[in-house]
C-alpha cells in the first residue's frame, strides 16, 4: 500500500446522515491530477463529492474520485453502483430499442420488397397476352352499368369504369379525378364500395390504373378495342360517367372526330364530372378511350364556317372535346405508386389547391363600387402568410409524375402573383382593363399578303459550308471551304414564312390613346441604350444605327407593331434585335444571339449583376431557344395589354 492509499483508509469515516468526515486531515489527489490539502468531505450527492480544503471548497464528480477513497467511503460506493445499474439498464433499454427498430426495419423492408414484387407482377400482368385457353375466342358483350364507377372525394367527383386490361381485371379512370382528389371513395349503382389494392399512373397521360378486390359473382368487365387507329373516323361513339358529379349515370351519344397518337376526339357531350369515364365504339361496346377534357375557344374568322367554329351567331364559343387512349400504353410510360407515398402527394396537393381557391374568392369579392388597391392589399397580406407553407412544400419529393407537373403549374400561377404585387402589376392590369373596357374599341379583319423573312438556314446568305464527303488526302486549293446554294431558299436567303390570311386589327379613340399611355411609365435606367416605355418616335430615332438598310421585318399584329433589324448597335455578336411597340411605347427589346454555353454563362451573370432592381418598371432575362441565346427586356405594361383583346375570348383547356 504506498503512502495515499494509507491516508485514505487512515482518515475516512463515514456518518449515519450521508456527512462524511475525517479524523484528521489528509490530502486528495484526483485522477484528472488536481491536489486538495487537508480535505474534510462535507456531503455526497447523487454525482459528487463535496468537500472543504485549505484554500476553500470543492464538488469532486464521482468519475475522478480514486478507487481507495471510494473502498473508504460506503456512501459513495453505493451511490456509484447505483450509477452503474442504471447506466447498465439504459444501455440494455437502448440496445433492446435498436433491436427492435432494426427487426422494425426489416420488416418493413421485406414488406416493401413485396409489395413492390406484387406491383411489378400486376404492371407485367398488363401486358400480357390473354391465356392460350381464351386466345381467338369471341369475347361477350359486357353490360354497362355494373361497370361504370363514381369516384367522389372531399373536394370532387368523377368517373371511373372496370375493364379487363391485359390478364388483370382493374378500374380505369384519370390521374386528375383519382391522383388528386382527397379521401376518394369508388362505388358502383348498386353501392359497393371497391377497395384499392395497386395503383399505378401514367407518366405523360392522365391516366391511372387501379387494381382492386373484385366482389363475388361479379358480371363481366369492359374489354379495350386492340387498336384505335383501325377505327374509321365518323364512328358512332358513347361516352358514359357521373355528369356534374350528381351520382347519375349519363349516357352520352357522339361520333369520333379525330385521332391522335395519345387522345382522340369525340363529339359526346361531356361536361364536368364526366373524367374518367369510357367512351365506347357503340358497334362492340369496346372502350375506345377515357373522357378527359374539353376546349373552348371562340370562333375566329379562320374558324367561321368549319366545325372548328359556331355557327350559332350569339354565342361565338366553341367546345371540342377529348378522350385519353389507352390502348397504345407502354410499361415504360407507367409508374407504380404505393398508399402512402401517395398521400403525402395529396396533403401538399391539397395545400396549393386551398391557397389558389382561396386566391380566386379574393379576387372574385371585388365589386363594381370597391377599390382593386383593398384586392391588392388583401392578396399581399394572405400570400405573405401562407409564404412559409408554399416554400415548405417545394422541398417535397413527389412520387406521382402527374401531381409534380401539376403543382408546377399551380406553383408557378402563385408565382407569378408573387411577383405581380411586389411591383403593382395588378392595380396596373386592372386600370388597363377598365379603360379598354369603356373604349371605342373598332376590329376588323385585313387580309395580309405572304410573307418573307431571313432563311434561318442560311442566315440570309443564299449559300451553305458544302460538306466533304468520303477521306482522302487534300492538297493546294482543296483546303479551302466550298459553299453550295441554300437548299431551305434555293439561294434567294429569304423564305416564305406565312401564307396570305387575316389579320385582326384593333383601333380606339384618341382620349383612349392617351388615357393608357398615361398609365405607362417610363423606366428610369436604360437597356441597351433604350428607354423602356419610351416613344416609338424617340427611341427609333435614339441610335443612327437602325436605319431601313438593316431593317428585316415589319410586323403588325393585333396591337403590337414590331420590327427586327440585323445586329445590334453595342453588341457585335448579335445577329438581330426586335423592338415590340404598343400604343406607341417601346415595350420590349429582345437582343438574339448564337448560343454557346460561354456567351450564356457571360449574359446570365450581366443580367444577374446590373438588372436585380425590383422597383424597376421592367424585367430583364437570358434564355437559350434551340441555337439562339435569348437577352429580352419587358415592360410591366406589356402582359396586362397583350391580354386585352384576350377578354373577350375564351381559349383553354378545361378539365372534365
């Protein structure tokens, strides 16, 4: 025993209170190495040891307490085994845990590997030829009813239908009525509700398969026609579903319009409620295609007396109407979803569809007698609090291609609100509005000779680089480049680029004229030299530069007048730049270039670094267009004013 184990079994005694004191002093040398004269223990607590020492007081932590002081002190000792056990029974928790989570795991992975394997069998199943014992036999004619489905969600309804695809017996119906709807339920007239076992969704088509636990004695399902381009056009068609979403099976007779390589055209009346739904050839009941939108446009003079326009002379609107194919589906175009993949889908779905609903009851509760400034207002506020929520969901990883593609749109719709009420752009497109609406507005139709512009080929030189053919070994002259006329313009360097048609022209009255350009304002810096919103008798006057030699193209449509001239006047790599006036104020200048990936990096940072001024009453952006690299400025003014002659007219697609 050396001499500090003897001081410690020569002066601990332990008390009956937990106090332990010693009958004569000694010294304390922790393991860390720090030195306590004359030490007297005053307490033990739960983790350490107090004590007084010459120089003061100490809290020694159990862990550097030295064995022959813990032999010494039984109060101590004890309180360290307790450490001990406890510590020994959170590891043994703690691992139990870790055993648990990990059979958990691996649970959930072998049922993962299952379910995907029973997926994959159903998508394989698909396209499998049916079974060499009902292979060439003639199939029965289905009946209709047992086969028509009504899906119906907390925030619509619409159709879906059995029909026998491949080897598997599965409900059809769109990626919109299914994908998006929450809580969907499908029952059929006679109340059954079908239970969901495999969904798997188009990639590229609205379209979703879905396998489902059949009921006993069920009646045979619809079977797909083999190939719809076989079908003449004219056909006599029905189209089946749950119209309005009123939970009534709809029959609604047609012929079939058009074909096309993933949706026809039919001429059935469906309307809202009927997506999903089949259309069926009414020679063999066979499903043809899947109800899924409609078109309405207004009828146009191109469109007057076709069948692509009214005859109806009240209501200038037309409906054409279509059907997703089904049966040129292939196993790549396809994904599988799973339950619970597709519910996150839907819960971040639900949550851009609630702030654009909400948007449009914003918009929509602005009266005649009410300011569009309390609109804007109220819009800014709203989009400032659900801000955080939008940004959250676009961290979401989306299993359903179609919910991605859509939220895309919806996201990039909120967007652009984003941005319109940062700038006012609102209150600026509904003062436009109001005028135009009180104007005198004339239209008429001008017929508009041919058209000639610069052959992109050629890039208006008549010649083309002549390319060598075979290897061989050149000398002298032959390394020089050859040149062979243009084959696009024959060698004339221009081409044809519209035949004559009708041009709709717009004119108003002077006060008009000046009531909107009032509401234009001028930009307070340059682009390119030019004043945005600036008059057209200024600012193509501004630069010597752009004189009729170098004019390209004159062009005039609805109401913007442009004109393109070669090059560029400050940038040598241009090859043209285009200038879009309205009522007389440049709104747009769009410079084009070659792209190469240098020149659209050196842009794309040239805008970023002199162009990030939000109050700014114009926006500048770099784009690549196939060969070309794209640098344009847009006034604020422009898309509000684009879109008047649009208030009348009606041109987009409706989902059913």
């Amino acid at each position: 025993m050396n001499w500090r184990e003897g001081c410690f079994y020569a002066s601990a005694v332990v008390c009956s209170g937990g106090l332990v004191l010693s009958s004569f002093a000694a010294d304390l040398v922790t393991l860390s190495g720090r030195h306590y004269k004359n030490y007297e223990v005053r307490n033990v607590t739960d983790r350490s040891v107090d004590i007084s020492h010459d120089t003061g007081a100490a809290s020694v932590p159990f862990a550097e307490l030295p064995e022959p002081f813990i032999r010494g002190n039984p109060e101590v000792a004890e309180k360290i085994k307790q450490l001990r056990e406890q510590k020994l029974a959170k590891e043994k928790a703690e691992k139990e845990r870790q055993d648990r989570e990990r059979k958990q795991h691996l649970r959930e992975v072998e049922k993962n590997a299952y379910e995907k394997a029973k997926q994959e069998q159903f998508l394989k199943a698909l396209f499998l030829l049916p079974p060499p014992e009902t292979a060439g036999k003639k199939q029965s004619r289905a009946d209709i009813l047992p086969n028509i489905l009504f899906i119906e969600g907390d925030n619509g309804a619409g159709t879906g239908f059995k029909v026998k695809f491949g080897r598997e017996n599965v409900i059809v119906s769109n990626a919109h009525v299914y994908l998006a709807l929450v809580n969907p339920r499908i029952r059929d007239s006679y109340g059954n509700e079908y239970k969901v076992e495999q969904m798997i969704s188009s990639r590229e088509r609205d379209l979703v398969i879905l396998k489902y636990r059949p009921f006993p004695g069920e009646a045979p399902l619809l079977n797909v026609t083999p190939a719809v381009t076989s079908l003449r056009v004219d056909s006599m068609v029905v189209a089946y579903g749950n119209s309005q979403g009123e939970k009534v099976n709809a029959t609604l007779p047609g012929r079939l319009l058009g074909i096309g390589y993933d949706v026809i055209e039919i001429d059935c009346g469906i309307v809202p409620g009927n997506s999903g739904g089949p259309v069926l050839l009414q020679s063999s009941g066979d499903v043809i295609g899947v109800s899924t939108y409609s078109k309405t446009r207004v009828t146009t003079a191109q469109t007057a007396g076709t069948r692509f326009g009214s005859r109806n002379l009240s209501n200038p609107y037309v409906v054409r109407r279509f059907a997703t194919r089904i049966d040129n589906l292939k196993m790549e175009d396809l994904e599988m979803l799973s339950q619970s993949d597709l519910n996150r889908d839907r819960q971040y779905f639900a949550q851009i569809g609630d702030v654009l609903t909400r948007v449009g009851e914003i918009l929509e509760s602005r009266s005649s007698n009410s300011s569009i400034d309390r609109v804007v207002r109220e819009l800014q506020t709203y989009l400032q609090e659900v801000g955080p929520s939008i940004l959250a969901v676009d961290d979401h990883q989306w299993a359903s291609s179609y919910l991605r593609r859509e939220y895309k749109e919806r996201r990039d719709y909120l967007q652009r609100c984003f941005k319109v009420l940062d700038v006012g752009d609102l209150v600026l497109a509904s003062r436009l509005n109001d005028i135009w609406k009180h104007a005198d507005v004339k239209v008429r139709d001008v017929s508009v000779p041919a058209r000639k512009q610069e052959c992109p080929k050629c890039q208006g030189a008549g010649q083309i680089k002549a390319s060598p053919f075979g290897l061989s070994i050149r000398k002298g002259d032959s390394f020089k480049r050859s040149y062979e006329s243009c084959s696009r313009c024959n060698g004339t360097g221009s081409i044809t680029t519209e035949e004559g048609s009708l041009r709709r022209e717009y004119s108003i009255s002077s006060s008009a004229f000046q009531e909107f350009n009032q509401c234009i304002r001028k930009s307070s810096r340059s682009f390119n030299g030019f004043t945005i919103g600036g008059f057209a008798s200024e600012e193509l006057r501004r630069f010597s530069y752009y004189d009729q030699s170098k004019l390209l193209e004159k062009n005039v449509y609805q109401l913007a007048e442009s004109y393109t001239y070669q090059g560029n006047h400050r940038i040598n790599e241009a090859l043209r730049t285009r200038f879009v006036f309205i009522f007389g104020r440049l709104l747009k200048v769009v410079v084009v270039l070659r792209y190469t990936p240098r020149s659209q990096q050196f842009f794309e940072k040239y805008v970023k670094d002199n162009f990030s001024n939000p109050d700014e009453v114009y926006d500048v952006n770099c784009s690549v267009a196939g060969r070309y690299l794209l640098l344009y400025c847009e006034h604020d003014a422009l898309g509000p004013l684009t879109q008047l002659t649009a208030a009348t007219s009606k041109d987009g697609k409706d989902l059913l």
